[in-house]
C-alpha cells in the first residue's frame, strides 16, 4: 500500500497494488502515444517532405506533420485511457490498444491521403496508394508494439528501462 502526502502531511490518496499498476499505465499511455507520433511524423516529413517531394513550404509540412502528431497521439491515448485502462487485462487490452491505435491511424491516412492530393506537399496526388499504404502499415506495426509495451510483462519492462 502507498499513501501520497501533500507538503503539509496530510493525507492525499492511498493506493493498493493494484491502482499503482493502472495509475503507471495511466501516465505512461499518457506520454507514449503523442511522442511516439512526434516521432513517426518527423520521419515522414524527413522522408516524403524533404527527400522524395522537396518542394512546396516546410513552414507548411511542418505544422502539418507536428499538428497531425499531437492531434492523433491525443486522441489515441484518450480513447486508450477511456476504453482501455482500468477497464481489460492481459491479451483482451493487448488487442483493445492495437486496434484503437489501427482505426485512428487508418483514418489519419485516409484524411492526409485526400487532404494532399489537394495540398500536393508530400506526393500524394502522384502516389496515392503508395501514401495511404505508408499510414496504414505503420499502423497495424504501431498497433502491436503500442499494445504490447502497454500490456506484456516484457513491454513493461523495456517501458521502465528506456523510456519512462
């Protein structure tokens, strides 16, 4: 059992060893989905913006990518934190993350794939399938790894290790 203490030593919250589980996943949810997005998004934008369709603004890609990131980073972690956490164990939230991280990375692509065929910032009016695909694959990848850092033993211990 933990008990939580404000500055003047009054009691805050208790947590038995259950909550103190949930609570870490709370947090580490929290934090992984917006910066692994960052991270994705600043390749994308590396890959497709700088080197395969260098020209347009990179003001512009730039505040596309980082937005897109933050935007679906947040709204994974949210759906996450709402359906998921507190709520399934085991393989059940394994699959539950996966799949939540998989339909909002799906409709991402599909939004960016119509939005630049308009916008032509990234090559999507030339290479359509080739966009969509380079969203939709990460995704089913993204999916399990988030999954399993969340809810594997093993992902969180390389969680504890290297990231928080």
């Amino acid at each position: 059992m933990i008990r939580i203490y404000n500055g003047q030593n009054s009691l805050i919250k208790v947590f038995d060893h259950g909550d103190v589980f949930e609570t870490a996943r709370f947090f580490k949810t929290d934090y992984c989905c917006p910066s692994s997005y960052t991270g994705a998004e600043i390749f994308y934008l590396i890959v497709w913006g700088m080197v395969l369709f260098p020209q347009g603004p990179f003001l512009s890609k730039l505040v596309w990518t980082l937005t897109c990131a933050i935007a679906m980073g947040s709204v994974i972690a949210v759906l996450t934190i709402a359906l998921v956490v507190g709520r399934l164990h085991g393989r059940t939230a394994f699959f539950a993350c996966a799949c939540i991280l998989f339909l909002i990375g799906t409709g991402c692509a599909f939004l960016c794939s119509r939005i630049d065929a308009v916008m032509n910032y990234f090559g999507g009016p030339e290479n359509t399938q080739l966009f969509f695909m380079s969203g939709i694959i990460p995704s089913v990848i993204g999916g399990l790894v988030y999954g399993w850092l969340l809810y594997s033993d093993t992902g969180q211990s390389v969680m504890a290790r290297y990231i928080l």
